[in-house]
C-alpha cells in the first residue's frame, strides 16, 4: 500500500447544498457530518495511512482555507498542495498531479484519485478495495472503485461490471478475482433505467480512479496529446524557479473535459478499464443534495432544533446565530430548511436535486454576494 500516491481535487461549490456551501466556503471545506473535521480533512484521514504522498489540488481561492485546516500540507514532501489557476475541470486537476508524481517517482508509480467531499463511513473497507486495485493497476489497468447501490437511485452514475479480468484465468499472473473488467460507463438514469441497473448487478460509479502514473500518461499521450505535452512540460518544471510560470503559460490552454469522458469511457471501450466493486457495507456518500445529507444526520440522530409537529424527520441545518430565529415545522415531515445570515432554503427532500436550480437564477441575476 505504501506505493500509492494519493490526488484529492478539491474543486466545485457543492451547488446542490446551497446555502451551506458557497464559492468560497464549498462543500469540501465544511463539517457537514459533524465529526469535528471537514470533509476534506476526513478524506486525508482515511487515506494518508495507505499513502505514500498525498496531493491536494484546489484553485487559489481556496488555499488558505486548505492550509487553515492542513498545515502540514504547506511544507512538506510527502504531502503538496498544488493550485489551479483556474478551473479545467478532473482530467486537468488529476493530470497535474499524476504528472508531478510521475516526474518525481517514475512510470511506474501508482496514482490514485479521490474526491475531497465524499463520506465513508467503514473506511478499512475502502482500503481493502484500494488494496485490490493497486494489483489490478499493476498489470497496466486503469481501475476505479464501484460501489454496491443501496437503492435504484438517479443520483449517480453506473458501471456495468463486465468478465473477470484475463489474470483471473488458470494459469496467468495473479489479479484478485473481485476485479472485473468494465463493459461501460452510464449517466445518470431516469428511475426506471436505475432500477434495471440495479437489478442487472451494475455498480455506483464513485469516481474514484486507480492507474499508473505511465498508463494515465500513455492514454492521454494518444487521446489528448496537446494535454499531455502541456502537462509534461508543467512536471519537468516541478522544483525549479520557473514552476509557477510554466503552470500559468500552459494551464489556459488545457482541455476542459472530466476524467469519466477523456479517459474512463474511452480506455473502456477498448477494455483497459477493470472494476473493483465495494460492498455496500462502505457506508458511502458523495453528500451531493439535502436527501442525502439528511439521511447522514437521521442516522446520526441530529436532525437540527426545531418545533416539530407531525414533523419528524424533517431536518434544519446552519443558523444566523445565537439569537436565530426560532423554526416550526408542521405536517411537513419530508423537507430540509438551511439557513445562513444571508438565505433562507426550503426544499422537499424529493426535490433536494433542484437546489442548483436556485444558484443557477442567483448568477445569471448577477447576485455574486449569495454565491
């Protein structure tokens, strides 16, 4: 395990729990599970002891916010922070670091990326399943984590777990039997299609992505070749005076794609792309709408105060301080209400999807101030 190389992008604004989470306080940087540390935190937590290195990728904006709450990521060789001039999407915030990793460790190196505001609750599991995927990238697959849904949810995307990989035949160098090479990558479902998902043994697609650092080089090389010309420039600047300003001469210039779509689907098609599935037992949960953070904080009996009255189950987070107005709930027992100095939320949990709806109408009426 210590071969790994861990990259955390940390990016996005969590529109979806909007108004907890902003531009410049996003989801990754908040507490929403109540443990006493930020999501981001958590995710060092349970991936530093299984790493080798561990690199964090966030926008400038964010920095110090990061480093507020990981310090040791400011001057340290084991642990690298690496900022974004702007936003380029996965491929570009993964790549940046898989090439600064190949740079400094080789070819050979294993990367592998995790998203900075996902929740798990069984983390030696996810270990046990990385630990799969480390082997199965060692005999050249790109390799990602699918998770046994727990309901026919239009949530998340799937994975349609294919045979089981040619090192599993009798005879051929040994890959764990749980991986299965991937037939293809879905997008999110109509409820419908999720339950026949389900029902036909496909996994969550976690985003979760397990390579060498060769192989991702490799692929890019031949299907985006000016990206991998730019970011390999970037790495053989990486230690020297002239870093920053080769990162902000060629980042412009990178393809703004996610991993899913330039690397995922396509090395898939052509059946370089193996599944490890996690049992449901993980206890995973991307935190993506109010439905789900809901669920996290009922299980954890902290629904929020409240009046409630044919109510139960209804949650309320945040406040505007310790003079916040009071809250009352009547016969509304499936709704979340947030509320922050400046906005007051309330959706039906159904609807917890739709929040990026509101953010969407905030910007193109030009209210930054509530982004």
């Amino acid at each position: 395990m210590s071969d790994l190389h861990v990259i955390i992008p940390a990016g996005g604004a969590g529109t979806r729990l909007w108004p907890l989470s902003r531009r410049r306080r996003p989801k990754f940087l908040l507490d929403l599970a109540g443990s006493g540390r930020s999501l981001l935190q958590g995710t060092v937590d349970r991936l530093e002891q299984s790493a080798s290195t561990v690199t964090i990728v966030t926008g400038a904006a964010h920095r110090e916010g990061v480093l507020a709450q990981l310090p040791e990521f400011a001057s340290s060789d084991e642990r690298t922070l690496l900022i974004e001039p702007s936003g380029r999407d996965s491929m570009a915030a993964i790549g940046l670091a898989a090439y600064v990793v190949r740079e400094r460790f080789g070819d050979d190196a294993i990367v592998g990326s995790f998203a900075a505001d996902h929740l798990i609750a069984c983390p030696e599991l996810l270990r046990d399943a990385i630990a799969t995927a480390i082997d199965a990238a060692r005999h050249g697959y790109v390799v990602t984590i699918g998770l046994a849904p727990t309901e026919a949810s239009t949530a998340y995307g799937y994975i349609a777990p294919g045979p089981v990989l040619d090192g599993d035949q009798p005879g051929s160098s040994s890959i764990p039997a749980r991986a299965r090479r991937v037939a293809e990558f879905v997008e999110k479902p109509d409820a419908q299609t999720a339950a026949r998902y389900v029902s036909q043994g496909y996994l969550w697609n976690a985003g979760m992505f397990i390579m060498s650092a060769g192989v991702l080089a490799s692929h890019l090389a031949r299907l985006l070749p000016d990206m991998h010309e730019r970011l390999e420039t970037i790495a053989h600047a990486w230690g020297t005076d002239s870093f920053e300003r080769t990162l902000e001469e060629n980042w412009p210039h990178l393809t703004k794609i996610a991993i899913d779509h330039a690397i995922a689907e396509p090395v898939a098609a052509d059946g370089g792309v193996a599944v490890v599935p996690a049992d449901a037992a993980l206890g995973w949960t991307d935190l993506g709408d109010f439905e789900a953070l809901t669920g996290i904080a009922a299980a954890a009996g902290s629904l929020g105060e409240a009046i409630r009255i044919d109510s139960e189950g209804a949650a309320v987070y945040g406040s505007v301080g310790e003079d916040g107005p009071l809250v009352a709930l009547v016969g509304v027992p499936d709704v979340a209400v947030a509320l922050t100095s400046d906005a007051i939320l309330v959706t039906r949990l159904e609807r917890a999807q739709a929040v990026k709806s509101v953010v969407d109408m905030l910007a193109e009426a030009g209210r930054s101030d509530l982004l």
